[in-house]
C-alpha cells in the first residue's frame, strides 16, 4: 500500500515490439492519475529499439499534467544502451554525447531538488 492507504498503479513502458519491458509503480490518487512521490528525470534515447520514447513521453506528459516534477530529455540518435562504458556503445557520438550530458544531469538532479 502507499501513503495514505492508496494502491500504487503499475505503469507498462511498452517496447518498439509492444512487449513490456520495464515496470514502474508510482503513487496514483486514482488509476487516471499518476503522481510520482519524488521528483523524476527521464534520459530517452531517440535510437531506443526497446523502449519507446514516444510511449515514455505520452507517459510523461501526463505525469507532468498531473502536476508531477518532471524533467525529460530525449538524445537524438542515441541507442537504448547509450550509457554502456564500453568502448563499442561509446564509439558512437550520439551514445559517447547523452552519456557524458546523462552522468552531468543525473548528479545534479537530486541536489537541484532535493537539495545539498
């Protein structure tokens, strides 16, 4: 249960296939409404062949007019696995580029607000 006595609603983010392939639970007042407890930072990569950033950002226009904090960036031509330290991910430019913005943004992120 979350707060409040409230069942979390189970959000599918469907892949380019249309299988499930990640799983998430929000808090929800409803099964109309998501509002995440925290504040959330979605990195998409455009080139993503598993999850689809178009289904992800449907998601998160919704999460954001429900009033969630939401920051959602979309790399252009980056691939689902953009931020593998391996060198043949990281070869690509797109990849190398979303992954060096991703670590900056993702270290900033909790401080920016949750503060320091």
């Amino acid at each position: 249960m979350a707060a409040g006595g409230e069942e979390p609603e189970t959000v599918h983010f469907p892949s380019a296939e249309g299988k499930t392939s990640l799983v998430g639970y929000l808090f929800s007042g409803s099964k109309n409404r998501c509002v995440p407890y925290a504040p959330l930072l979605m990195l998409l990569a455009s080139a993503d062949d598993e999850v689809s950033p178009r289904v992800c950002e449907r998601f998160a226009a919704k999460v954001h007019a429900a009033g969630a904090r939401l920051e959602l960036l979309v790399y252009e031509g980056a691939e689902h696995n953009f931020d593998d330290p391996g060198p043949t991910t990281q070869r690509r430019d797109a990849n190398r580029r979303a992954t060096e913005d991703a670590m900056a943004r993702a270290e900033r992120f909790p401080r920016t607000h949750l503060g320091s």
